[in-house]
C-alpha cells in the first residue's frame, strides 16, 4: 500500500527530487480523494437529483432533456461538482501540507484557524444559498408571467443554474475573509473601513450586482448578507487588531 506522504517540518532542508516527489505524492492523494468522492456522488446522485428538484413548482415538473447524452451528461456534471466538494478539505489539506513547511510555526496556528474559519464561511454560505436564495429565485423565475408561457426547464441548465447560485453565495459569505487579510496585509485598516463605511456598503453592494444571478430577487439575497458580513468584517478586524496589539508588548518583552 502506498504511504501517504510525509509532511517535512518548519525549514526542514530537502532536495529538488524530494519536494518534487512529495508534490507528485500529494497530487496522487488529491487526485484519489477526488475520484472517491465523484464515486460516493455517483452512487446517490437520484438522491442528489431529488435534493436539488426539491424546489421545482408543480406546474414546472421534472426538468427535461433534448438529447441523448444529456442524462448521463448531466449526471457526470453534478457528480463530479459534489464529488469536487466532498474532496475539498483533503484537497485543501494537501495544498497546506506542502506550503506549511515554509511558514514559521506560530504563523502556522494562525493560518490553521483562518482555513478552518473560511470553511466553516463556506458551508454557511451553500447552506444559505440552498435554503433562502435558492427557493427565492426559483419561485420568482418559474412563476414570471407564467400565464403567457409554457415553462419547461431544459436539465442542463437548470442544474447549472442551481450551481451557480451556490457557489455565489459561498463567495458572497467569505467576505469576512477578504476583509481580514486586507487589514493583515496592511492595505486597509479598521479606522479606515469605520470611517468610511457608507462607501464600503456601495462597493458591496456593486459587488452584490456583478455576482451571478440574473433576477432581482437572487440579487437582493445575495446583497443583503453581504451587506451583514461586511458590518461583521469590520468588528471582526477590530478584534483582530486589538489582540495583535496586546501580543505586540508581550512578544517585545520577551524579546528584551
């Protein structure tokens, strides 16, 4: 059985041939990871189908395909972006297995507490796009002058559709992310984001419009957290520079 590959420590020295074989090692486990959660997305995508049908009006029906491929098409589609993100956190653990060697490691403490936040950001955000955004659009858009039309939903967009909202609302909820690691790399400050904090909410709200979506009711949805996580960002920098702050002495003192 292969061994996984090993994770080198802080300036640990190693050659050109061995960080290359550790990268081809951890792009193997990557790769594993990702073909066993396409598998596990492949042997419940009728539940998946379900999932994401749930939402569909009754005068709308199952989606439709128009071809012959596009079932099985369409369930490779959606098996592997599930597969993708039941894969993630390994994906993600590997990318930082071979960076954190070069990271001091109390950065590393910080980093880890900064991934695991902008995850739990990102489950938040797929859980709000499916349960708030998601109905929202689907019931606007489906029911639009739907006395005029004979609405059909074509499967392939419809779940690419679906896709899309999700993923802009787990970019919409890792604001707080972005915010912070603008105000540790220096490029803004929280002074600056309280006093200017009217142009802050136009700017999110600009951003709010650009996202994916192309009715007014996805785009509210997608605007009004933003707008929450923005005001959350702003104390969440907050505290973040007092703490700094406070350990700045400490690690002065300890120096002296």
């Amino acid at each position: 059985m292969r061994p996984l590959p090993r994770r080198l420590a802080h300036s640990e020295e190693a050659t050109v041939v061995e960080h290359l074989e550790e990268l081809r090692q951890r792009i193997f486990v990557s790769l594993a990871a990702l073909l066993a959660g396409f598998a596990v997305a492949y042997g419940f995508h009728n539940h998946i189908l379900h999932w994401l049908n749930r939402y569909l009006p009754s005068h709308v029906g199952k989606p439709i395909t128009l071809s012959v491929a596009e079932p099985f098409l369409t369930v490779m589609k959606i098996s592997l972006w599930t597969g993708l993100l039941l894969a993630l956190p390994v994906l993600l653990w590997q990318l930082w297995a071979f960076l954190a060697p070069a990271v001091e490691p109390g950065a590393q403490r910080r980093v880890r507490s900064f991934v695991l936040f902008a995850a739990g950001l990102l489950v938040a955000g797929i859980v709000f796009g499916y349960y708030v955004a998601l109905p929202a659009a689907i019931h606007y858009l489906t029911n639009y002058d739907k006395a005029y039309f004979n609405i059909q939903l074509r499967a392939s967009d419809y779940y690419s559709f679906v896709v899309m909202v999700l993923l802009a609302m787990a970019i919409v909820f890792e604001l707080p992310i972005f915010v912070l690691a603008l105000v540790r790399l220096g490029i803004l400050s929280t002074g600056q984001l309280r006093r200017n904090r009217r142009i802050g909410y136009f700017i999110v709200a600009c951003v709010g419009v650009a996202l994916p979506g192309i009715d007014p009711v996805t785009t509210v949805i997608e605007t009004i957290p933003l707008w929450a996580l923005f005001e959350l960002s702003i104390w969440l920098s907050i505290l973040a520079e007092r703490r700094q702050a406070k350990a700045a002495p400490a690690s002065a003192t300890l120096g002296g």
